[in-house]
C-alpha cells in the first residue's frame, strides 16, 4: 500500500555505518584543528513487525555495534589523549555493554511514535541512542510542523525532491526544560545563533544516507570577535542489505515488544539533562585560599584578581549554604568585602540565605560590608524577587546605620528597574516595594528623609512616579529640586510628556520663581535632549543674553556641543540660529570659564563609548558642578558606565567673593554622587558646613575620597544546549570588572586656586567557556581577554583675576590588553590535551582633546605657575 513514511522490507537486515562527530572552536577557526571527538559504530537495523491494519505503522529493531571513539582532528598520535586505549577502556565495560542493547522503535507515518529501551540505562548511553533513533524520523511530503525529537519539540520543516529529503528544525523553537540566564544589559551579553539541517538520500522507500550537522555560535556583543562555536556532524550510511530474521506476529504493538524482551519500556525520546561528576575539583575553602592573595584592596587593579573572582563565583554558584558560611566567618575584615562581593554576585539562594544569616544590620561596626552587600545587589546580573523582598524586610527592621538604611533604598530602586525590565513589574515584592517608597514621597512625615527616596526613584525609574519628580523638581528647595531633576534627566525621552517640558521650561525660565543654576542648566538639557520644538530651541537661544555670566557661558557651550556632536537636536538648533542672525553677536560672545564638551573614547565596530564633561561656575569662579558621563552604545542600547558629579555651593565666603544673587543662603557643602552600570551610588559628602570646610581646608591633606570600590559581575551568560548526537555542552560567559574611582577637592589660598581630581581605576576580565560534557570525554574551549587602565580627569582653577583660568585634563594611562584562546580535551582520568594561542597588545596612552578653548588655558596656568608666585597676592 501507499506509505507517507520510510518503509522497511520484511526479513532484511540493514547494516549502516554510523559517526556522530563534535567539534568545539573560536567563531571563525576552520575546523581542521578543533577539539573534539568522533564516535563511530555499525547500526544493524531490521523490522520486527507490521500493524495488519495500517502498513504505515512498524515496529524497528535498531542496534549499534563496533563502537569507536577517537580525536576529530588530524594530530600526531602522541598529541592524542585516547592514544594506548581500547574503547572499552575509554567508555567503561559498564557503558559500552550498555549501548550495545538494541533500542525498539515505533514509526508512524515516519514519525518515532514510541522509543523503547530498558528503564535502568545510564543517561548517556540513552541520549546516544535517542540522538541515533531521531535520525530515523522522516516524512516523506513537504510541509511545517512542530516534531518531538531528542531536543525537545521543535518546529520542523521538510523540504521533498523526488529521493531526497531535507530536514530544517528551528532550534531555537524548542520547549525544553533548561536551566540558564543572561546579563542584564543587551551589550554586556552574549548573542547566540544556532542552526540544525539534516538531508536524506532514498533507495527502495528506506534510507539510503542521512546527513545531519548542528552549529551553535555564541558572540560577545561588545567585540563580536570573541566567541566560540560547536558544530555537531551525524552521518548514517546504508552499506548493505542482507538476510534477516523474520516477523513477530501479533496484533497490538505492546504484546510484540514484550514477547521481544520483557524488561523494555517506553521512553520519552526528549533527552534527559545530565552532567558527570567533577572528581577532581576543588572544595569552596580550596579553591578560596589558593585565590586569597589576589583578594587584597590593593591588588584590586590587576586582571588577576577579577580572573579569581569570576572562578570563585563559579564555585559558590555550587556550594551550600554552610559551606558558604564556614569560608565567610574563616575570614578578616581586609579581604572579606571582596568576599562578599563575590558571594552576592553569585545570586542563588544557598549564597543569599549564608549573606542574611552572617551579616546583622543591628551592628553598625561591619557597615562597610553591610555596603558592599548592597552594591553587589544592585548590580545583580539577574535579581530574584527573593532579593528584594529580603531588603525591603531589612528595610522596615532596625539599621543601626543611617547611611547603609539609605543605601537599602537607593538599592531596591535599582532591583524594581531591573525586575521591571524583565517583565516582574506585577511581582508581589515589587508592587510592594514600589507602593512604599511612593507612598513616603507623595505624604513624607517631617522628618522623612525625602533624599534616598528619590534616589531611589532616580534608579527605579518608573513612569508612574514622574509626577511625584515634577512636583518636587520645581516646588523644592535646591538640592531636592536639583536631585528630582537628574532623576527625570535619566529617563527615556519617549517617557517625558508634554507636562514634564513645560515644567523644565518653567524652571528653567524662573516663570514662578527663582530657581538655582544647577537646576535650571539640568531643565534646558532635559528640554534640549528630548526632541525640542523650533519656540524651546529659540527661547532659550534668546535667554542666553539674560543670564548671569557663568551660566550664560555653559549654556552657550551646551548649545554648541549639541552642534559639534551632531546630537538629535542639532537640525532645529541649527535652523533656529539660521534666523535669529540679527540679534546673535552679543549674545554669541560671552566670556566666563564653565564649558561642556563630549566627545569619542572609542569608535568599534561593535561598540561606540563616549564621554562627555561639563562644568559650571559660580560667578567668582568657585566649582558649582562638574559632571563626567561615559557612555557605551551599540546600535540598539545604551549603558551609562559612570557618570561621577562633584557639586559644590556656598564657598564663596573663603575667597571673600561675593556669591552669585539667589545663593546668598546657601550652606557651605561639597560632594560626590555617582552612577555605575546604570546604578546611582549613595552620594558622598566631602564636607558640609562651614566648619567642616575650615577644619578640612587648614589641615588641607587634599587626600581623596574613595567612592567606589569593589569587584563587579557585568557579563553573566550561561546556556545549557542539548545536542542532537547525544552529549550536552554548556556555554558560559564570565566577565568582571575591578573598579576603585576616587576623587576630591584641595583649596590653596595661597596660590589661590582650587583643584578636583577624579581618579578611576579599572581591571577587567572576561572568560567564555563553551564545553561539550559527553561523559566519557570533555571537549572545549576558553577564551579570555583581559585590560587594565586608568582614567584620570583632573581640573585646577585660579581665581586670582577675571575671568578665571580653569584647565582641564582628561588623560588614560597606556592599556595592556590580553586574549587568549585555549583547546582542551580531558578524560575523567584526568589526562589532557591543551593548545593555547593568543596575543597581547599595548594600547597607547591618550589625553583626551577637551576643546580648544581649554588647552589653550592649560598653556597658561602651567605657564603661570613656573614664574614666581610673589605677584599673585
């Protein structure tokens, strides 16, 4: 009869030839010298049985025999590791018994209807069967439909020409059970593409020769050309067709299985998961003191200590919750915080359960981990609900810190982002979380520290809240106002409606009241960045010549940013000034000091970083606020990696100055507020008061404060792939980042200059290691990159004339940058194969062309100060 599927003749016996081949290498690497492995046998296949009913339902007897494991590259027979060993040796007596039992198919219509094997097989030797038996699957017409194979169900399409067949399964369709995640921002992470084709040749309506290959490729999206691949070949081909044993009568299939053997059972043909044991690894507290070295607050710089980072993680990411706590309470106090740092990292429930546990909020003596804790926390690269809802518990109990209680809240602003960003805006924690930190802001008590929930807001970033941030933006006082304005800054432009530009546009132009410089410059930047209309553009354009000198002159300097950098804004910018020409040149000609520039620090072809640095001055050229943003986008996203302010205010009285009109009241104050991977930071307080300014200008040590230190978890990837030859693989991508940014303020009266340092320190390490685990033997490959810099801006400003001299220096040290790629085969015995290559680089240092303008004032300061000084009182 006619048949939709493959058909077998009765009383044959089919012998093929089978290999199923793995090759593991760098994204474009030929596959000559890949690791890997080829396995190889014979299949005997023959029909048992033939449904009397419908002759498109057989029942297959499939048998792999004369299996052969050996390297998949062609390399000297000493460079390979199953050299000197019997097949037996390299499978175990156990296992290759095991894989030579017949398995039992059920095709219908071509399809595996049922799979039966023997219920107390090991896992692996079950998955290569599956992988064999799903070679057997074909139909025989063209068409689309979801098919269960050994990767789970996929969506398969044939394509039929006469006796040929092709076979495409979507891979990324399939629906199985697979543990893994990705890093929290698109271009920290990894992209991955993967690919599965199989073509079948006929003879005689049976299979004649099948051809299967798999390809997975995983790139980092920063620089596409670090990456790995796995290609998986399986080929089956027909040898002959001999006599065979005869048919089993029977009506039902069951009844012919069991008359075949009694102890088969239906199995599912979806692979199951399964790892083999690490015997050699080492234990938590191993592993710690043989990286413990590298741990130290000094060592924090170099790549070594993030490489050791990362494999710590690795480890913890196993460990139980007691052994966790066993390594944390071994501990002193100058390596722990990078401990902890690490343990947070982690984020699995065995890691957060040891951190809660050790770590009492009651004890305001461990607050510098308490800290690092919580920054580890908003960074996380895939925050559970759990985490938040355990800090908005620590939140409602006692801390005996106050800055850490702020630090809780600023931090879970940063969680409700991240988990709204992932679709768990409607988890019970987060409505929670978010109900109670509007809820202080829309009724505060009066001693309700309004700040940290605004910070909080500013990492939150949720659309709801805007109001609350306009309200607050134009109706408080200055550092509340100027705080809820950065926080609208950082919000999307799509979000910020026609209500929030009228606002910035009342604050900006004081329509009702008198506002201060820092916050009207930040309303003109909101209004300028998100899309202005042709009257915004001109009325601020028409303010310039109204303002007072120093804020004239930094919005003058904004605007032309906009032109040089070819921001979104420029074509209106552009037209408006076409037609005001009448009325510029007064306006066009201010002199003062504060500025705004951006500029590129790297143009990839995969990632664009930037960075932009403004500053505005008081009128008797006291710092009011620098601002350095460094920014990296691809084509789709964005990620602000820092932003470090320095504001100041009220310091006009140590130079006897007189302070600009609106900020006669404003309290002596100088800080530091940063944002980090697009987390804001629990700003930092150089001094605030007149007092605290004294007592710290007379014992002027200049010495800079830290504001972030610590080791961070930016690019967390980890796939687990079942391919359909049998072995699983795992792709996992680790990238870290040592960081220490510090910065200050000295003032020296007596050359009458002030001077703000920002110093940033960074080390980062990235290891990629995608590793097929077919119990017998593992097959991978790592490759890793490395860099360490430094960055460092410095600004010096004398005052002792009009306008004063301000020079700027943006300067990054010279680069070493590292990568590496190693090939590696293993046996369980613990004999190795490894080929490593790669290359180290040094990239030249480079002092950033801050504008014209600047350098030219930098030729005079630094001229100034060689002659004598005695002219300068």
């Amino acid at each position: 009869g006619h048949t939709t599927g493959p058909s077998l003749n009765n009383d044959k016996l089919y012998k093929f030839d089978y290999s199923a081949e793995v090759y593991v290498d760098s994204v474009k690497a030929s596959l000559q010298k890949s690791a890997g492995y080829r396995f190889s046998s014979g299949v005997d296949v023959n029909l048992l049985w033939r449904n009397p009913e419908n002759d498109d339902d057989q029942l297959v007897k499939i048998t792999i025999r004369d299996v052969q494991v050996e390297t998949v590259s062609e390399r000297p027979a000493d460079k390979s590791i199953f050299k000197g060993k019997s097949t037996e040796k390299i499978i175990g007596k156990e296992y290759l018994q095991a894989l030579q039992r017949p398995i039992v198919v059920e095709l219908a219509r071509g399809k595996v209807r049922n799979f039966y094997s023997y219920e107390n097989e090991p896992v692996f030797t079950q998955n290569i069967k599956r992988g064999l038996a799903s070679l057997f699957q074909l139909q025989l017409h063209s068409g689309s439909a979801p098919e269960v194979d050994i990767s789970g169900k996929c969506d398969t399409t044939y394509n039929v020409r006469q006796d040929q067949v092709t076979k495409i399964k979507a891979l990324d369709s399939c629906e199985t059970e697979r543990r893994g995640f990705t890093s929290h921002n698109p271009i920290l992470d990894v992209s991955s593409k993967s690919t599965s084709a199989t073509t079948y040749v006929l003879e005689d309506s049976f299979i004649k020769s099948a051809k299967a290959e798999e390809n997975y490729v995983f790139v980092l999206n920063a620089r596409r050309k670090t990456g790995a691949k796995i290609v998986s070949k399986q080929r089956l081909e027909l040898k002959s067709v001999q006599a065979g044993p005869g048919l089993i009568a029977g009506k039902q299939v069951a009844g012919v299985v069991k008359t075949l053997d009694s102890s088969y059972v239906a199995v599912s043909l979806v692979a199951e998961p399964v790892k083999s044991e690490c015997k050699k690894c080492p234990s938590l507290s191993e592993l710690w003191k043989s990286i413990r070295e590298h741990m130290y607050p000094e060592k924090l710089s170099n790549a070594e200590a993030v490489r050791s980072f990362l494999s710590f993680i690795k480890n913890i990411r196993k460990a139980t919750k007691e052994e966790i706590l066993q390594i944390l309470r071994s501990e002193n106090k100058e390596v722990l915080p990078q401990m902890m740092d690490a343990i947070t990292s982690a984020q699995t429930p065995a890691s957060l359960e040891a951190v809660l546990e050790f770590l009492d909020f009651k004890d305001a003596s461990t607050s510098i981990l308490q800290e690092r804790f919580l920054y580890a926390c908003g960074f996380a690269s895939h925050p559970s609900e759990m985490l938040l809802k355990s800090l908005t518990d620590k939140f409602k109990g006692d801390i005996a810190n106050e800055e850490i209680r702020e630090t809780v809240v600023i931090v879970m602003g940063a969680l409700i982002r991240k988990l709204c960003e992932r679709d768990g805006c409607k988890l019970p924690a987060v409505l929670e979380a978010k109900r109670m930190i509007l809820n202080r802001l829309e009724k505060p008590k009066k001693d309700d520290n309004v700040k940290m929930y605004l910070l909080a807001l500013k990492n939150a970033l949720l659309p709801e809240a805007i109001p609350l941030l306009l309200k607050y933006a134009e109706s408080e006082e200055g550092p509340i106002s100027n705080l809820a304005a950065t926080a609208l800054q950082r919000y999307n432009p799509s979000f910020l409606t026609k209500e929030v530009k009228e606002t910035m546009n009342r604050i900006y132009h004081q329509t009702r009241r008198v506002h201060e410089k820092t916050v009207r410059t930040t309303a003109a930047s909101i209004i300028l960045n998100s899309n202005p209309s042709y009257m915004e553009v001109k009325n601020i354009l028409l303010s310039i010549g109204e303002l007072p000198l120093e804020m004239s002159k930094y919005m003058l300097a904004m605007i032309q940013d906009i032109l040089h950098f070819e921001m979104p804004s420029s074509k209106t910018v552009r037209q408006v000034l076409k037609d005001m020409r009448a009325h510029n040149y007064d306006r066009f000609s201010k002199t003062g000091s504060s500025s705004a520039y951006s500029g590129y620090i790297i143009r990839g072809p995969d990632v664009t970083s930037t960075y932009s640095l403004d500053i505005l001055y008081s009128g008797s050229g006291i710092l009011r606020r620098s601002n350095l943003n460094i920014n990296i986008f691809d084509r789709k996203h964005e990620l602000q990696a820092s932003q470090v302010v320095i504001e100041a205010q009220g310091l006009e009285s140590i130079i006897a100055a007189t302070p600009d009109e609106g900020e006669e009241n404003l309290d002596s104050f100088a800080g530091m507020s940063a944002i980090l991977f697009d987390v804001q930071i629990r700003p930092v307080t150089f001094f605030q008061g007149y007092g605290d300014l004294m007592s710290k200008m007379l014992s002027a040590t200049g010495d800079s404060m830290n504001v972030v230190k610590g080791l961070i978890l930016l690019t967390d990837y980890l796939q687990e792939i079942q391919l359909q030859s049998g072995p699983s693989a795992s792709v996992e991508f680790l990238g870290g980042l040592a960081i220490d940014i510090s910065g200050g303020m000295e003032f020296s009266l007596w050359y009458r200059e002030s001077k703000t340092n920002v110093k940033n320190r960074v080390a980062t390490f990235l290891s990629g290691n995608i590793e097929v685990d077919s119990f017998f033997v593992k097959s991978g490959v790592e490759t890793t990159l490395e860099v360490e810099t430094a960055l460092d801006f410095i600004s010096t400003v004398q005052f002792s004339q009009y306008p004063f001299l301000v020079c700027m220096q943006m300067d990054r040290v010279g680069t070493p940058l590292r990568h590496y790629v190693t090939k590696y085969e293993s046996l369980p015995s613990g004999r190795r194969y490894t080929a490593r290559a790669g290359k180290a680089a040094l990239l030249a240092g480079n002092e950033y062309p801050l504008h014209q303008e600047n350098s030219n004032m930098c030729n005079q300061v630094f001229g100034a100060k060689s002659e004598s000084s005695s002219n300068w009182f």
